[in-house]
C-alpha cells in the first residue's frame, strides 16, 4: 500500500500510545509504519530534501495537530504520551481522526486559527491552493516558525531557573546588549534585591544600566507587578529596565509602561522566543531556502 497522509495516520498513531506509556517519537513512527504495513522500500522512501523519510515526516506532522489538539504530550524531548482526552478520543471508537474531527477541540481550533486553511473549511488541507508559491511558501515558514516557538517555550518552562537565567544572558548579549558573557553572568542572577533580577551594561562600554525582571511564569504579569518592579528600580536610580516573562501581560500592564517616564520594555513569552529564533538561541538551522530571481541588469546590452 502507498504511505498514508499525515491525517490518514493520526488515529494510527494514537492507538499505538494507547497503552499510556511514554514512547520515543523514533519507535513510534517504526509502529506507525508496520500498523499501516508499509514496505520496507516505503519505509526508506526520502522527502525531495533527503533530509528524512516520508512516513516520519508525516508521523511528524501526524503528532504536531494531536498534540496542538490536546490528545498528546511531549512529556520530554523527543517522548510522546496519551493525555485523557486521547483516551477518551479512542473510547469513541472513531472511523477516522482526522482536521475535521480535531476542530472540536478548542485548542486545536486556536492553533488552526494561525493556518492558511480556515479551520471551517470541510476541504481541509486538500484544498487547491489559491495562493502564489511564494506566498505558500511565507506562510509554511511561518507555522514552522510558530511550531518552533511554542516548543521552545516548553522546553524554557521545563528548564531550571538557573538555565533560564543563562538563556537571558546570552539573549541579551546576542543582542548586544551587557558588554560579554562573563559580565552579563555576572550581572544577571545575581543582585536578587527588591524585586529587580539583575543589571546590564546598555551597551559595551557601559554608558547606562538597564535593570532586568526574568520570571518563568504561567500566570498573567498584570499592572501591579510591573509597578512593583518600576519601583524597585529607584533603589538603583535606573531609567530604564526590562521584564521578561514566559507568559503574557495584562493589557492595564502595557497601558502602565507607556504612561510612565522610565522606559520599561515588556517581553512576553511569545516575543521571547521569536527573539531566541532571530538570534539563534537555543535553536539550530537544519535547512536553508535561497529564492534567486532574473538579474535584469545582466541582460542589458
């Protein structure tokens, strides 16, 4: 048989957790692949890229909308597990999971809400595209970069606080920002007074100080939290500071920082790992894409 698409293999994929054991991604697509009894040429058969298989791809993909959907975790790094909603999925005893069955999942709705393909829409993934390759192709580096973010903010919520610490600095010196490693080390982490998680050099020469808040939070930063730490900050007569949270901020939060006269800079999980994408922190480039188009200049007689 011809290898499954990524939706045809989501029910597979979630029998096979059914035990509610923790299973590595690697044995799981090897299950995947024999409950759908591919061949072992199939097996092997690449992706135009010959950087990995057909089917682990699709396995691949398979758990990404199960997992945005709530009927999976990533317990750690590269372990899957059946959540409660996942059994409760298989006690249903559907034909089929699939896009269509997943939207009656709020979380997965929101996570498709971010997709080129409306999360009402009955064609699904298998709708002709309408848009040029170009923009196909903006918009899958987007839910890749997305799928990225919202796995490194697990990893960051799963991580130490000193490790979190360490990702701050070297953030921030990525960024130009608290002179080198060494002094941003030493800065950061370290003055734990009053609220205020440590300074940094603006910029090398150390011309201002920039105080910083890190906090690995899950519940929302709001007002009263961000005037706590603006008035932490006049014990060390800083004008400007930074607070970096794993969570969000209320919207009264950003109203405040914007009536204040010091300038405070809010960073919220979601910019944090954009900024952890943009400067290489934490992450790894594994392919690149060069568009080239004609050089009408060279053409010129």
């Amino acid at each position: 048989m011809s290898i499954p698409d990524f939706q045809s293999i989501m029910l597979p994929l979630l029998q096979i957790l059914g035990d509610c054991q923790d299973h590595v991604m690697q044995e799981v697509t090897k299950a995947t692949a024999d409950k759908c009894q591919l061949t072992e040429q199939e097996m092997q058969q690449m992706l135009p890229s010959g950087q990995t298989t057909v089917i682990a791809n699709r396995v691949g993909w398979a758990k990404t909308y199960l997992k945005n959907a709530g009927l999976l975790v990533q317990p750690n790094r590269g372990v899957v597990r059946i959540t409660e909603d996942g059994k409760n999925a298989l006690a249903e005893n559907p034909p089929r999971i699939d896009m269509k069955y997943l939207e009656k999942y709020p979380a997965f709705l929101a996570f498709r809400s971010k997709n080129i393909t409306k999360p009402g829409d009955d064609k699904g993934v298998q709708e002709v595209p309408t848009q040029t390759p170009e923009e196909l192709l903006e918009n899958g580096y987007q839910t890749l970069r997305e799928a990225l973010a919202a796995e490194l903010l697990e990893q960051l919520m799963a991580c130490s606080s000193t490790f979190f610490e360490r990702v701050v600095i070297e953030l921030l010196v990525a960024m130009g920002y608290g002179g080198s490693i060494e002094d941003a080390g030493k800065a950061v982490g370290k003055t734990a007074d009053g609220g205020i998680d440590g300074r940094i050099k603006e910029d090398r020469l150390g011309l201002d100080e920039i105080v910083i808040q890190a906090k690995r939070w899950t519940g929302q930063v709001g007002r009263p939290d961000i005037q706590a730490f603006v008035g932490s900050m006049e014990g060390f007569r800083a004008k400007k500071g930074v607070f970096i949270t794993t969570s969000t901020f209320s919207q009264p939060a950003w109203d405040y920082v914007k009536m204040i006269e010091r300038k405070i800079v809010l960073i919220d999980g979601a910019m944090l790992t954009g900024l952890m994408i943009d400067f290489g922190i934490g992450v790894t480039t594994y392919r690149t894409f060069v568009l080239k188009r004609i050089d009408s200049d060279y053409f010129e007689e």
